[in-house]
C-alpha cells in the first residue's frame, strides 16, 4: 500500500520515501538499509554489529562486501565492510566486525556510537573474493588483523554446508587480546574434524606461531597449500609474503583482497594544467595527486569510501581532459564518462562535475 502508485501520487511532489522515512525508515523503498539489532565488543578495538536489512536486501555471497553509511556531524560517509557471517544465515541477518583506525571518522563513530535501533544504508553486494562452486577439494584461509571478516564468512559457509574437505584457518592478530573470533574458532576447530585453525601473534609472547608469515606456519595450517584453493585477507605486507611464497614454488596466486591502499609515490613535479570543479566553481592547480585528494585539498567532500578503486563510492562524472589510472596506467580522455577519483590522476586539465 505505501508503495503504491496511489500513495506516490497523494505525496507528490515530495515522493513518498519522504514520509516514509518519518515513521518506518528500514522500509523506504528507493535505498537498502539495515537496522543494529545486536553489538558487541570482542576487542578493545573493535565493534560486532548485527544488522537486520531492509526487504529490498537480497543477501551475498560469503566474501563479498557492501557499503555501509552512516550520518556524522550531518556529512554521509560509507566506507565498504566485508560482512563475516555465513551465506547461509537463517534469519536474514548480517554481522559486521569493525576494527577502528586510530583517526578514522566511520570506524569509531561505530564502535563508539551504534546502539540497537540505529539504522545506516546498504549498498548491493560486490566484489569477486567468493568461494567457487562446485567447492575446492580443500581450501586454505589465511588472513591478518580486520581481514579476518572475509575468510570468517568462508569458513561458516563452508561449515554451514557440512562441507567435508580440508580447510586450513590461519589468521594473524598482534596479541591474543586483540584476536578476532577465538572462541568460535576453536569451538569450530573441536567440532569440525577436517578444519585446522593455526593463530599467529605478531607482538608479544603468547603461545601461538612467533612473528610474521613463513613456510613455517603454513605447514601449521595443516593442509597443501600447493593443491588448495587459497583465499588471502590482510594488510598489504602479509599479502606480499604469501605472493612470493607462491611464486617461488611455482604456484598459480592465490586470490588477494586488502582493506588498505598499498602506499604509492606519484609524479607530482611534472604535473601539468588545472582541475575544474565545476559544481563548485572551483579551480585548482593540478598537483599530480589522484583527484579524490586534489579535491579534498580544495576543501571539497566527495563521497568516497575505499580509496582504492574498488568500491565506486568515489565515481564521478568527468566532462572533459585525460586521466590516467594509478593501478593499470591506463589513460582515458573520453569526455563525459565516469571515473573513480580515487584511482585518476589527471594528465593536463580536467574538468570534473563536482
Ligand atoms: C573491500 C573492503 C572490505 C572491508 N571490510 C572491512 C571489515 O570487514 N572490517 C573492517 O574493520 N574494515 C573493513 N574495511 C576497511 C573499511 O572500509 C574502512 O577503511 C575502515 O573502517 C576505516 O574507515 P574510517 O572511516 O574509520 O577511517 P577513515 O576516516 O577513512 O581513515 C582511514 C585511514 O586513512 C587515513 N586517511 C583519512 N583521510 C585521508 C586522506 N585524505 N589522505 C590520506 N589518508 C587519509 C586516516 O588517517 C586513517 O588512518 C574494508 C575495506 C575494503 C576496501
Ligand atoms: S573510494 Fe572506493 S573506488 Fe574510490
């Protein structure tokens, strides 16, 4: 009935989301949203939340991420989070496990702020770090600090399914205190015969594997990395290890997500011309810096979330110049196309409709 053609017409010209939104806001129809009905803390540092999703959700793939938005000091931030419960959740609902960055706005308004009640947007699900199907004969996860949401919704998925191959857990913190999941993990490791959970700690002298990824703990996992589907979460430097780990056995890369943007170094002495923002009226030299920072450098706020191309929260429209892209240097001087700010830098001037 609120969703019927009647009612948009009775609430022209504000639409009907507008009313909606007053009274019952998980039901707007033209967004995804979710309410907090759960959170706890497992860490210090971090917050789980339980969100219960809108009808309009229609679920996701165990490893995929979505984009979550919340309102602070009045501004929209969305930042993408990799939901951490299985696939095959009953009721609908999903777990979010956010580790909070010192300065970051999103991850400590959440661990400081959700309450049961709170209601944040939703985007669609995206990403292609899922599980095959038909499942691996074996699969291996390994991951460090917050990458551990990903493999964790593997790993339930796979549990959930009574999946009977070899799985091998691995998973980095930098002390017991502020290891993700422990309780679970071993309650798993006791129940599921064929699933083996190897914890590392990074700092410290708890019991666990010493230091950072090896050949050593590998064999700890407990199942061949040569002949198991590999999926791997964490910060940048864990990546590379089990990268040239791989290379040098001759082994096809295992699949690789991170949460953070490796650290790049940009040309800026050569750079040229000027970006126009043109909604803002506002002119800039161009400083060879990708234009997500050239536009927060003049004072703009452009939606963003990622900062590393994956999450499109950033595209925005360009109308005219060249840029190129950071991760594959391709160049692209299409007029009227849409780019992710994060990733381009500009090659001359470029003219930006924000
Ligand atoms: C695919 C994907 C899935 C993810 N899943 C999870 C998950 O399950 N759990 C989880 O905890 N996190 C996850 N993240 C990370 C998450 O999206 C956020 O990046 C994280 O929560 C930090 O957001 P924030 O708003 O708190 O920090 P921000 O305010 O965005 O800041 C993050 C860091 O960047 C620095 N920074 C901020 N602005 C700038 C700038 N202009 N220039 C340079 N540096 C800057 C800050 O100092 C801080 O150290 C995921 C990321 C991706 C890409
Ligand atoms: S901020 Fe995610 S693609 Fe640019």
């Amino acid at each position: 009935m609120l969703h019927s053609n009647l009612a948009e017409a009775l609430a022209y010209p504000h639409g009907i989301d507008r009313y909606i939104e007053l009274v019952r806001p998980l039901q707007v129809k033209g967004e995804m949203r979710a309410e907090v009905t759960g959170v706890h803390h497992q860490t210090a540092k971090s917050v789980t939340l339980t969100l219960a999703p809108s009808e309009n959700w229609r679920g996701l793939r165990a490893g995929q991420f979505v984009g979550v938005s919340v309102v602070i000091d009045g501004v929209r931030e969305t930042r993408p989070y990799s939901p951490a419960g299985s696939e095959h959740e009953r009721n609908g609902t999903l777990e979010l496990t956010v580790s909070t960055h010192p300065e970051g706005k999103v991850s400590r308004h959440l661990r400081d702020q959700a309450q049961p009640g709170m209601i944040v947007g939703l985007t669609a699900p995206q990403g292609q770090f899922v599980l095959p199907d038909p499942r691996p004969e074996r699969v291996l996860l390994i991951s460090g600090g917050s990458g551990i949401t990903p493999v964790m919704a593997m790993l339930r998925t796979l549990c959930d399914e009574g999946y009977s191959g070899e799985i091998g857990f691995l998973n980095y913190a930098r002390s017991p205190q502020l290891a993700l999941y422990s309780g679970e993990l071993a309650q798993l490791a006791r129940r599921h015969h064929s699933l083996h959970v190897a914890r590392g700690f990074t700092q410290g002298r708890a019991q666990g594997l010493k230091g950072r990824f090896g050949r050593k703990h590998l064999r700890a996992a407990g199942v061949d990395h040569r002949t198991a589907a590999t999926y791997v979460c964490g910060p940048p430097t864990l990546i590379e290890s089990v990268r040239a780990l791989w290379a040098a056995d001759g082994l096809k890369q295992p699949a690789v997500e991170t949460f953070t943007a490796p650290v790049q170094r940009f040309e800026t002495v050569a750079a040229t011309g000027a970006v126009h923002f043109l909604a803002s009226e506002r002119t800039a030299t161009n400083t060879g810096l990708p234009l997500l920072e050239q536009a927060e450098d003049a004072g703009l706020r452009p939606n963003h979330g990622c900062r590393m191309g994956i999450c499109n929260t950033c595209a925005t429209r360009k109308t005219e110049g060249t840029v190129r892209n950071i991760i594959t240097g391709a160049l692209s001087s299409a007029c009227d196309e849409q780019i992710r700010l994060c990733v381009c830098v500009p090659v001359g001037d470029v003219a930006l409709d924000l």
